[in-house]
C-alpha cells in the first residue's frame, strides 16, 4: 500500500512541476537529495561497521556471558520462552546493556539480530509475536 502512496505523491510532483513550470527545481532538488541519501547512508553504515565489530570483540572475549547473568532475572520475566542457554538470551542482553549504557547505535544492529530471531518462530508473516511487541517497547 505505501509503495502506491509513495509512487502517487512522487507522479504528482513531476506532473505539478511540470504544470507550474518548476522543472528546473525539481531537478535540482532530486540531485541534491540524491547526494544527501548517499552521505547519509556511508555514514550510518560506518556506524554499524563500528558497533557491530565492537560487539564481535564483546562476544569473542565472553564479557556477553556477563551481561546475561547480570541481566538475566528481568530477561527471564519479560522473554518466558526464551532459554538462558540461548544465543538469541545473551543477544537480548547485549542489546538491553547496549541501551543501558546509552549506546543507542551499538543496539540498532543486536536488535536488528534479535527481531530476526524473533521472526523465525511467528506463525505468520505479516503478525508479531509477544517477545516482538515486548522487545519494541522495551528498547523504545
């Protein structure tokens, strides 16, 4: 449905620049967004890069195992169905320690790992499970 909303609103503004005589402006502006989406996008991915090797780093010297008992009484009550033995419960903890911490960007890429776990056990596709809901709200 957004795709029609998006492609309506872009076919709009080619026919009313097109109408007002603005063309010229509307290309300019598509460059510039162009380049602006381009900038944007290296510099959010240097972000990732970097948090998510630190978090590699993390895992590999096993300071996530003392995350998941530190954090494991309130993972265990919010996540029922999730075991401690897990590598989705020390993802989970990483990214509450992440958020924590106040390291917004470094949870960006646990949780995006942890929503994909996540996903693995829906009954549908298009439906989120509780631990889904409850991770969403819990990291807003």
């Amino acid at each position: 449905m957004m795709n029609y909303i998006w492609c309506a609103i872009i076919l709009l503004s080619i026919f009313f620049s097109f109408v007002c005589g603005n063309t010229a402006d509307l290309s300019s502006t598509v460059i510039a967004s162009g380049k602006e989406s381009v900038e944007f996008l290296i510099g959010i991915l240097g972000i990732f890069c970097f948090w998510g090797g630190i978090m590699n780093v993390i895992e590999k010297s096993g300071l996530n195992k003392l995350f998941s008992k530190a954090l494991s009484p309130i993972i265990k009550l919010l996540f029922k169905d999730v075991k401690p033995e897990s590598k989705l419960f020390d993802a989970i903890s990483l990214s509450m320690a992440a958020s924590l911490l106040g390291l917004g960007n470094a949870s960006t890429p646990l949780g995006i790992s942890v929503m994909k776990e996540f996903a693995k056990d829906r009954p549908n596709e298009y439906t989120a499970t509780n631990n889904m809901v409850m991770f969403v709200v819990l990291n807003s």
